[in-house]
C-alpha cells in the first residue's frame, strides 16, 4: 500500500533576469477518501486557482502528479495517475484531491482539467472544460 498522503509540488523554471513573467506553479495534495464522488470544485482569487475533487482508480497503488500546460489560450491541468509496481488489492479506490496553481492574473481564464490513467488500463479522461473566474 502506498502511503496514505502525498504531498507534491511542482514548481515552473523562471528566468533570472525577472524581466520575464513566472510561469504558474502547481502544488498537488491527494489523499485516499471513502464515500461518495465529490463534485469539482473552483475557487478563484488571484494569484491563485485552487481545484478540488475527487478521482477513481480500479485499486489503490496509484502515484499522482500534477502538470500545467497550454493548448491556444486554454490553460491545461493534467492530473496523471501512474500505477506502482507489485502486488495490489484489486479493490476500487477513491482519492480526493486539492490542485492549487499559483502565478494567474485576474479574469476569465479558459480551463481543462485532464485525467491521464495509466494503468492498466490505460486512457485519458476529460474532467471539465470551460471557464473560470479568476478575482
């Protein structure tokens, strides 16, 4: 069993000079949760959007991570699950997640938030897709 809370950060390579603007920053804290699904959730105050939510995976010895991209003027929230090595249960197992992204001006920022599985099986899920309310 993997242990019971993983705390990540990622963090976007700036330049030195700070003439540049910084790259938003993720930080991924994730957790395994009985219950019910909770629906996604989006609180926006710049500088920062954090995201919460729920994501399934067929067992429990899954390690996750965060990325942030671009695809137009949509920012891309990828949330990978990779499956670990060894023995598991084969049991089903939720895991509630909070995703904070730090580095966002205010405004109306076009969204999609990505679940890439890599199981087996392996296959990418689209969680949302819109906008959000950066104040």
């Amino acid at each position: 069993m993997r242990l019971p809370m993983l705390a990540l950060v990622v963090l976007a390579a700036g330049c030195d000079d700070g003439t540049a603007p910084s790259r938003p920053t993720t930080e991924l804290t994730i957790a395994p949760t009985p219950g019910l699904p909770m629906p996604l959730t989006f609180v926006g105050r710049a500088p920062e959007l954090t995201i919460s939510g729920t994501i399934d995976v067929n067992e429990p010895c899954y390690d996750f991570s965060a990325s942030l991209g671009e695809a137009r003027d949509t920012l891309v929230v990828r949330l990978r699950a990779d499956r670990g090595d060894g023995y598991c249960p084969q049991e089903p197992a939720r895991f509630a997640y909070t995703l904070t992204i730090s580095g966002l001006e205010r405004g109306v920022q076009p969204l999609r938030v990505v679940y890439d599985y890599r199981g087996p099986p392996t296959f990418v899920q689209l969680a949302f897709e819109g906008a959000v309310d950066i104040q």
